[in-house]
C-alpha cells in the first residue's frame, strides 16, 4: 500500500481541509514522515511573500530527503505559485481548494496536472476523526467578502459562503461521539457565517450546543462588526471557551483607513470593556510596520493597546503581498523599526496576559493535549496553555484545577 505524507502550512482551515483529504485516501495510508512516503501532499498558505518562501524552501527540502517522492500542491499557494512550480517541475502536480474532496484520484496520477478548479466550493464531506488531536476543528464557511488592502486570501479563497448548516451539525455529532469534547470553528472569515443563507454564526452556535457530548466551543477569529447583540446574548452560556479573538489589525484610526478595515478604535474599546466585563480573554490580530505607519502612528497605537483589556495578540511584522494595493503604499517602513515595534507590542500584551492570570479566582478547566518534557500540558478556558505533572497518562483527559500556580512564564496546575 502507498504511503502519503500530508505536509500542512498557515491556519486552521488548511488544517480542516487536510483532515478532508485523509478522510478520503481510500487504499493510501497516511505516512509518518516525507521519508518513508512515495507522495508528499504540500497544503500551502500564500498569505505574505514569506508564506510562499518557506513553501518553497520545504518542496526543495523534500526533494533532497527523498528523491522517490513525487509531490503534489494544493492550498492558496496553488492559486498564487502553482503554475511556476510546476512549470519548473519542482511539483508533479497543482490542485485546489475546490478539488481536494477528488484526493485519490490525484494520488493515482501518473502524468503531471494543473487542476485549480474554481473559487465557489462548498465542501460535502463529513469529517469523522482528528489525526493526533484531542480537540475538533470544524469548518462552517470558506472565503471573504472583506478587502482588506494588505491580503490576498478573498484572491484566492473567493467569497464568503457558507457551508450547509446540517453537515455541520452532523460532523460535531459524529466527532462527539468518537470522544470529542472540544470543537474549534474555523473558516476563512468565521462570523460571516450564515449571511448568505439567511442564519448567523450565533444561530449556528446554539444547535451546536444542543448536541450531546459538547463541552466546549471556540471560535477561531471574529470581526468587530461581526459581534452583534444575539451574538452577545451567548457571552455567559457554560459551554462558550471564555476566550474569543477579536481581528483590530491596528488601532489607529489612519492605519485602519489604509488598511481598509472595517473597524475604528473608539467602537473597538467599547466592544472590548463590554466582553471583558464577562470575565473573558480577549485576543487579536495586529500588523506592525504597514506601509504609512510613521512615528506618531506607531505612539498613538501602541498608547490605546495599554489601554484596551488585550490577554493574547498574534502580532506580525508587515510582509508585502504581491498583488494587494498595500504592497505599493508609501513610505515602507524599515524593517529595524518593524522589528523594535513588534517586540514592544509583544511584550506590553504579554505583561497584561500574566496580569490577567494573576488575577483570576476562578477554578480552571483544562483539556490536557499531550506530553512535552516531563509535564503534560492543555489548554484552559481562557486560552492559556497549563502544565501539570501526573504520574499516569492523562492525555484527552478534562481536568478541573482550583489550585495553580501562576508565573510570568506560564500557569502550571496541581492534581
């Protein structure tokens, strides 16, 4: 039997879309590593330049591991590199989102392809098991209706739609069943979900709630303007993860302008007070060093992030994205300042998450994901990582902590 190795780069969905693609390799088996595969399967994100680099560097990589290996692309990097890649026989085939459902088909290719398919699929395919997880990513939708002026991804995912809402429920019933307890909703633009069908991604969260054997639900990324008041109605519903992550970008008023974002500050701030007065963590996106961002900017900024109830950020220096009206904005900020930039926010939001967990009083509840060193470590509902020590394996296992102990290095729990 051929072996396959699925090699999977950027978000949460591509992590979903490669789960599809497991669920459909009928007589492969899923390889441990590129070296005892015959085929690699590269699920590849294009969200900056740099993206698409250390794409390329893993395909040359491969190619010197195992020279046997014939690989196949798929995932935005298709879209953007796909052609190139194949052209210069670097891949031995390209195929895209809307056709990773047809996996085996490509796997029994003999001749090179390029089948990039279209931009307005919506996956049938009912994900029954997570390869090594102990928590579920669910996809409800694909594409963006935002454009926003630094990204790619509605380029190369389409527009936002969503999937069938009886699918859904049907992939969060099958995976409880087989022990899952924590489900992740994912997409390209999560709280679109239902636009187009007349539901709302609020809607959708309460009969999933319904289903036996959920516990917990996160969301991957939501929108200020996304977070309407029957979203809000949820915040203090037992099975809602006290942790939502909420995209700013920036919080500069000219920055969000160039960027062509959606959200201002002062809408921002009051949305933030308001969740946080439910006892959650807040997390966010935000890009450091867009083109424009001059000094004043950058002290603006970064003054209104210190006033703003932050626990997590998932900060990135700007990197262009060939094609997106930001990538020929000036004046370009060097990358020295970029850097000092993103080490000062990274730094003032890691201060305000231990403030966070030192002050909590609450019990914590903790799904445990697997082993690092001597300690096991999961997730709370607050979205911060515990270590505990145990004697026996308890791996998969939920654990209610009233004793722990917090450091500036991260929480670990007692049992």
């Amino acid at each position: 039997m051929k072996k396959v190795f699925f090699k999977t780069f950027g978000c949460r969905t591509n992590q979903f879309d490669t789960q599809i693609m497991i669920s459909r390799l009928g007589r492969y088996e899923v390889a441990r590593n590129e070296e005892e595969a015959d085929i690699v399967v590269v699920n590849s994100c294009t969200v900056t330049n740099g993206a698409d680099s250390g794409v390329r560097g893993y395909i040359n990589q491969v190619g010197r591991i195992n020279e046997r290996a014939k690989i196949l692309l798929t995932g935005c990097g298709a879209h953007t590199k796909g052609e190139a890649l194949l052209e210069s026989g670097k891949v031995g085939g390209v195929f895209g989102h809307s056709e990773k459902e047809r996996i085996e088909h490509f796997l029994e290719r003999e001749e090179s392809f390029y089948e990039i398919g279209d931009l307005d699929h919506i996956d049938t395919t009912v994900v029954e098991q997570f390869v090594g997880k102990s928590r579920a990513f669910i996809k409800i939708q694909e594409g963006c209706d935002f454009r926003c002026s630094y990204c790619i991804i509605p380029y190369v995912r389409g527009n936002a739609r969503s999937l069938d809402e009886n699918l859904i429920l049907e992939q969060v019933r099958r995976l409880a069943a087989n022990g899952f307890g924590e489900f992740i909703l994912t997409g390209t633009n999560v709280g679109s979900y239902g636009i187009d069908k007349g539901s709302s991604i609020a809607r959708l969260l309460k009969r999933i709630s319904g289903i036996r054997g959920v516990r917990r639900v996160r969301i991957g990324s939501l929108e200020p303007v996304q977070i309407t008041d029957e979203f809000k109605e949820l915040l203090n519903e037992p099975w809602m993860a006290k942790h939502l992550h909420i995209a700013l970008q920036h919080t500069s008023d000219r920055m969000l302008e160039l960027m062509n974002r959606r959200n201002r500050y002062k809408e921002d701030r009051e949305l933030f007070e308001e969740i946080a007065s439910c006892g959650y963590a807040i997390g966010t996106d935000f890009i450091v060093g867009h083109p424009g961002e001059g000094e004043s900017e950058w002290k603006e900024a970064i003054k209104r992030v210190e006033s703003l109830p932050l626990t997590h950020i998932h900060a990135f220096t700007y990197s262009q994205r060939d094609g997106t009206p930001s990538s020929v904005m000036k004046p370009v900020i060097p990358g020295n300042v970029a850097k000092a930039r993103h080490k000062e926010l990274t730094s003032l939001v890691k201060e305000k998450n231990f403030a966070f967990r030192k002050a909590l009083t609450s019990p914590l509840e903790v799904l445990i994901e697997g082993k690092k060193g001597d300690r096991y470590n999961g997730l709370d509902q607050y979205f911060n990582r515990v270590e505990i020590e145990s004697g026996r394996d308890i791996t998969g296992e939920w654990l209610f902590l009233e004793r722990y102990e917090v450091t500036e290095g991260g929480t670990v729990g007692n049992i």
